[in-house]
C-alpha cells in the first residue's frame, strides 16, 4: 500500500488555504479541496493535488494547472444541493 507523503500534504494544504477564496470566485467552480494525483508515476507515496470541483457549464480556460508547483485536477460534477437535517 502506498504512504501518503505528509510533508507535501501540509505543503499542499497550506497552497490551498493561499488560494481557496479567490479560486471560489471563479465562475462555475464550486469546490476547492485535496485529493491525489492520477498518476502513479510518483512512486511508493500517494502524492496530494489541489482539486477544482466545477459544474457542467463551467470553462476550463483560465483555470490553472497548477498552484505554486503544485498540480491542480478539475472534476466536474452536476448540479449540487444543500440538504439540511
């Protein structure tokens, strides 16, 4: 099983704090978060990414590749709802 890389992580949690709220700004995205490369080219650790979570409608032009070195995934996903309860 791979490890997770947790100086890196704390590197990309960090990156991500620096740049949540004006990445939330951007039309059609709706998500900022952490998840893992797709790749696994990195070797024996899971190396973390910086996500974009978009809606169907959202372009992609713009949007960066990655963030102070780091890789940044986009996902696109359909119409979310805030559920209370």
């Amino acid at each position: 099983m791979k490890q997770i890389d947790t100086g890196r992580l704390e590197r990309v949690r960090a990156v991500r704090r620096r740049h949540a709220a004006a990445l939330l700004r951007r039309p059609g995205v709706i998500g900022v978060g952490i998840g893992q490369a797709e790749s696994s080219v990195h070797g024996p650790a899971v190396q973390p990414v910086i996500v974009l979570t978009l809606s169907d409608d959202a372009s992609e032009m713009g949007l960066p590749a990655e963030l102070e070195g780091i890789p940044v995934r986009l996902i696109r996903t359909g119409r979310l709802d805030s559920w209370e309860g």
